[in-house]
C-alpha cells in the first residue's frame, strides 16, 4: 500500500494538490481496564483543553521530541479526548498518526494508564474513531474527487471499519448510516468543513491506514478522471430523528440520499466483495488475504460477548 501511495503522488496528486489531518479519540483505563476516573474529574466536559496533564505532556512530547505538529487537542466528550493533527501529504500524515498512536500509548504507559483507541474500549463508554480530513487544492478537482469517494463509499467501510465492533459506531452523529455528504452536521460519513475540505468519520484505530487511504485516493482520483458528477446534494441539517421508515426515505430523498451503509463488518464485506473494480485497486493477492482475515474475524468475533470482544480488543 506504500507503494501504491508513491505511485499515486508519482502521478501528479501530491503535496500541492491533497493534504490529510488525522483527529485521533481515545480513552484512558486503569490497571483494571476502567475509565481512569482521577485524571478525568477536572476535565469532563465537552472541549475542554486544559487541567489535565497528561493529556498536556502528550501534546508537548509529540511537538517538541516528536516533530509532531498538533492542530488541537481537547475532552471530545465525557471519558473521551482527542488529539487533532496538522495536515501533511498523505503518506507522511499516515506516518505520522501510527507515530503519534504510540506516542500516545507510551505516555500513558508512564502514568501507570493504558490509552486504548479501541472502538469501545469500555461496555456503555464512549465509541472512538480516527476521523481523517482531507483538502483538495482545487474546488473543481474537489467536486469529483467526492464524487469517486462517494461511489466507492460502502465498499471503502470494510477497509476503514475494520473490526466486528467497529460498527457500534455505524450509526448517525459517528460513521453515518446512508450514503451521502453534507457541510458541518456529522450525520452522515462524509462531513464538508468548508469547500473542498472534507472529514472522513468511516474510519477508527482498528483499520489498516495505509490501505483505507490508498483505496480511498484511487477511488477519488478516478472520480477525477471519470468527471464523476455528485449524486446526492449537501445534506446541511440534521436527520430528524423521529420520522418513520417512510417518512425519513421520502425526506432524505429530497437530497438523493437512498442508499444505506453496511451496517456490520458481513456487510461491508459483501459490499467490497462485489465491487471488482476496487479489488483490482487493491490488488488480488492483498484482497483475498485481506478478506480471508476479515471472514476469519467475523466468525469469531460474532461467537464472543461484548465483554470477551473488548478484552480481545484491548489485548
């Protein structure tokens, strides 16, 4: 997937064209895999950024001995923080959120804590991703770049949301549950920030990045390359959650919004599965090792209970 990666930028997609951040959600567990409650009490609420320290000591290890630049860094909700990072060329901002992983675990190692990116690190806690933002230098290149992005979406959900639990969070207000876009209302999976910057909200610490992303670039630079149009309109308002089946097609109908997102790891699979196109991206030989570990995991993973599932997870 490295390769791929080169090869992609070798073409002419590079740092001047596409630039990637990483927002990173973890929580902190105790010696006995629990939230961390005593680093926690001063900072549980929402966007708080300072009256934790080890969260501070992270921030300033990744900047001043990691080179890591930090974009932010906040409580992104009760139990939860998040560390965003400063946009680089793809390649070295996937590198750089595998370095700031560990840098992360490492520190929490040295309090005596255990920083888990897990999807749900804790039965009833909150659910974690790693939300990747991307921005096009050309607003007529971003207009189809998501436009292939789009076309690709639900068959990219089995590279981004790689594990059985990962789909905990395939619901509204976190990966999204139909397949469209809209600008600063994170009910769907791909959420505008402004014109073309995107968050990607389908993918967390469980996935391989490198080929979530590479996948991702050839399907948006072929959307390029295809002059692929956008099927459904910027969906600007929240969901409402109270419409019935009916009622709620009808109404995200009116934004070309039809079609759902798989809703487990099985039905990203079947999804990628059937998409021969993006197998070909991917490669014959990584896929079918790839979807014989995922066919491999779902087995197993559906046989656990949610606590054994976590356990595994945390290991």
């Amino acid at each position: 997937m490295g390769r791929l990666l080169g090869r992609l930028a070798d073409s002419g997609h590079h740092e001047s064209t596409l630039l990637m951040g990483f927002e990173i959600e973890f929580v902190l567990l105790n010696e006995s895999l629990d939230i961390a409650r005593s680093p926690l009490d001063r900072t549980n609420a929402y966007s708080m950024t300072t009256g934790l320290s080890v969260l501070e000591e992270i921030v300033a290890t990744l900047e001043d001995v990691s080179g890591i630049q930090v974009y932010h860094f906040h409580t992104e909700i009760k139990d939860q923080l998040e560390i965003a990072l400063s946009p680089l060329p793809p390649m070295q901002a996937i590198d750089t959120v595998m370095m700031a992983q560990e840098t992360i675990r490492a520190l929490a190692l040295s309090h005596g804590l255990k920083a888990s990116i897990s999807p749900r690190a804790v039965l009833g806690g909150p659910l974690s991703g790693v939300h990747a933002h991307m921005s096009v230098k050309s607003e007529s290149l971003g207009l189809h770049f998501l436009a292939g992005v789009l076309k690709k979406v639900k068959p990219l959900r089995a590279f981004g949301l790689a594990t059985y639990d990962s789909y905990l969070r395939a619901v509204g207000d976190a990966a999204g549950e139909w397949v469209g876009w809209e600008t600063r209302n994170k009910d769907l999976p791909i959420n505008q920030i402004s014109e073309p910057r995107w968050e990607l909200r389908f993918l967390d610490g469980t996935a391989n990045i490198y080929l979530f992303i590479a996948a991702l670039l050839v399907a948006g630079i072929d959307g390029v390359r295809q002059g692929y149009p956008r099927e459904s309109s910027d969906c600007n308002v929240a969901i409402p959650p109270s419409l019935g089946p009916g009622a709620l097609g009808e109404w995200l109908g009116k934004y070309g919004i039809t079609k759902r997102m798989p809703a487990t790891l099985r039905d990203a699979l079947d999804a990628a599965r059937e998409d021969t196109e993006l197998q070909g991206w991917v490669g014959p030989e990584p896929w079918a090792r790839y979807l014989k570990v995922k066919e491999t995991e779902v087995a197993t993973f559906s046989k656990m209970t949610d606590e054994e599932r976590r356990q595994k997870l945390l290991e």
